[in-house]
C-alpha cells in the first residue's frame, strides 16, 4: 500500500533522531547519505515541512547540531562569492538562460560547490545535514553530481537531502521525469544512498 506524503513526513523526526541512525549502525561501510524523494507537485508543502522541522529539532532536540543547506542559497553565495552574481543577472537579461548555463557549467562544477560548503561549513562538526533546495538549483547544480563528492568532505554525519522527484535506491529522476546523465549509454548510474521513507509500506 502506497503511504500518503503526510504519514512520510510524519515519520521522519522519529527516525532522523533515533540514535541508530545519527551513528549509522546497521549500513556496515556504506555512506551516511539518505534521500527522502517526494513528487514535485509536494514541493511547497515539503518546503513548509523542512522548516517546522528545523524548528522543532531546534526546540525539543537542542542537543543535536543540526545542519541546514539550501542548495539555491548555496549557488548564489557562491556566484557572489566569486563576483560572479550580478554578471550572471546581466548576462541572463542580454543573452538567456542558454547561455547563462553554459558560461556557468564550470564555475558551477559539482566539486566546486562541494569544497566550498567544506570550507563555509565545518561539516563534520554537525550530527545531521538536511539538504533541500534542490529543484530551485536546477539545472545551475544538479544534485546527482554533487551527491556524488560531497561524502569525501562529510564524512560519517549523516546526511539526507529532499529530493523532488523518485529515487528507486540507484537512480535518481528529478521531477519524476529528468533522467540523470550517465557515463555510457543505458547505464544506470549508481548513488549509494539509502531511501529514507519508503513510499510503499515495507510487508
């Protein structure tokens, strides 16, 4: 039986508190990392949802450090960061988004935006990372990419990102539809991610 959005949401403090999951017993060597995949239609109340759950771990779970980071924040500290943010506004306004993404696939490089989370963040300082943002930062950063790096710099903290779109337990498809890049044809590229929620009830 397929659980509706509200009991998946509802059991996700008790288990992103469970001291279990905060040391990661039971994933052997695997990474910390954890999606938590919703339908993009689910975006605003999934957003409001991220927001009174910072709230309520900040208010009956003060012992935790919990870490928030909203990847379309993240791009535009960057860009601006690097002085590139109102260039970007302007070359949007003169030539387009087309172009806009193009001169920004390198500034923008997975990797890039890994290293300088490390180095606004000390990560692995914090109990629980919680990513959302994902959508808005697309097609500018795609999550895939940056799931794919980011473990190198949080180590053991477990992390979970919000994901608009379906994780099957190896790919990701953004809004339901996008299709991850892969390295060769008919490849399905791998992420060794957990799924936080199923969205099916386990038998």
């Amino acid at each position: 039986m397929t659980k509706t959005l509200t009991e998946r949401l509802d059991q996700i403090i008790p288990r992103i508190t469970d001291e279990g999951f905060l040391s990661s017993d039971g994933i052997g060597n695997e990474i910390a990392c954890y999606i938590f995949d919703y339908a993009a239609e689910d975006e605003l109340e999934v957003r409001d949802y991220v927001s009174w759950t910072l709230n309520r771990l900040k208010s009956h779970f003060s012992n935790l450090n919990v870490l928030h980071i909203n990847l379309l924040d993240v791009v535009v500290d960057y860009l601006k960061h690097r002085k590139l943010f109102d260039k970007t506004i302007d070359m949007q306004a003169k030539k387009g988004d087309s172009a806009v993404l193009s001169a920004l696939k390198g500034p923008l490089a997975a990797e890039k935006i890994r290293d300088f989370i490390a180095q606004t963040h000390d990560l692995q300082k914090n109990d629980l990372i919680l990513i959302s943002g994902v959508g808005s930062a697309w097609p500018m950063l795609r999550a895939h990419g940056l799931l794919n790096c980011l473990h190198t710099v949080t180590g053991q903290v477990p992390l979970v990102m919000f994901y608009p779109g379906d994780f099957d337990g190896t790919t990701l498809r953004l809004f339901g539809q996008v299709a991850t890049d892969t390295s060769s044809p008919g490849a399905k590229p791998y992420y060794r991610a957990f799924t936080l929620v199923p969205r099916e009830e386990q038998p």
